[in-house]
C-alpha cells in the first residue's frame, strides 16, 4: 500500500517539477527625471496670498523630460499656518504654527480645502504638496518630487 502511495505521489509532482517555468528576468527600469506643476510653477518658491488663492484650485500635473504626462494616484497636501496660542501661565498671546493635512486621489483637492485655503491663507504660511506618486502608461508606479509655496 506504502508503494501505490509513493508511486501515486511521483506520477503528481514529476511532471510539475519537469514543466516548471524559470522565473521571468525583469529588465531593469531607469526612473525619468519628474517634474511635478502647480499651474506654471515647478519648484518650491514664494508666492504671494492673492496668487495661492487662485493656485490652489489648479490641477497638479506631473511630466517628464519629454513632456510626457503621469497619472497621479496619490498625493498629500499640508498647510502650515500662523496663528498663536495662549500662555496658561501668564495669558499672553504667543505666535506659533498649526498644521492641517489630508491624502488626496484627484487634483485639484477638494472645494473644502479649496474654500478654506483661499479663506484663511496670508503671509508666513506654507503650502506643500508631498508624496505624490505617479502611474506611467505602462502601469509603472513612482514617486515625484514635492513642491511647496511659502507665502511672502
């Protein structure tokens, strides 16, 4: 009975082991320079609070040396913004920055952050889009560079 199993159990697995496929080689991919736009601007800057309210609601785009477009598929916005704080102690107004956050699929962001931004922005506050990854036509997944505004 030992041997009808032993037998049974090499009639299955030989002719897996003897069709068995060698993994496929990869060519490696050499990554294009990005560049990441917010309307005409590619670099972190300064700009002043009447042009980021109209900038915030552009869309973001990312291309390539060859002006090749990529889709975005996950991008995250921060807006570090002045305000102040009271001092328990002795009740003084003391500045100091608050930070808001949030993970986006779609540019442009969302007509709250939009609404909110264009509402709250002024000199001293910082705008940054970060980790922004990007999809190529063949389905390649990469990262782009960040670009952040600070508002003169």
């Amino acid at each position: 009975m030992k041997i009808i199993r032993l037998f049974a159990l090499m009639l299955i697995l030989i002719p897996g082991i003897i069709n068995a496929q060698k993994p496929a080689v990869v060519k490696p991919y050499k990554v294009p320079q990005l560049q990441t736009y917010l309307s005409t601007y590619t670099d972190s800057t300064g700009i002043s609070a009447q042009v980021a309210t109209s900038l915030i609601a552009m869309p973001l785009k990312v291309t390539d040396a060859k002006k090749q477009d990529y889709k975005i598929m996950h991008y995250q916005l921060s807006f570090k913004k002045l305000g102040v704080r009271e001092d328990e102690v002795t009740g003084k107004m003391i500045p100091t920055y608050t930070m808001s956050a949030e993970a986006f699929t779609k540019t442009p962001v969302s007509a709250i952050w939009i609404k909110t931004i264009q509402d709250l922005i002024k000199k001293g506050d910082e705008l940054l889009f970060f980790d922004i990854i990007v999809k190529d036509a063949q389905g390649r997944v990469m990262y782009a560079p960040n670009i952040k505004f600070s508002i003169l």
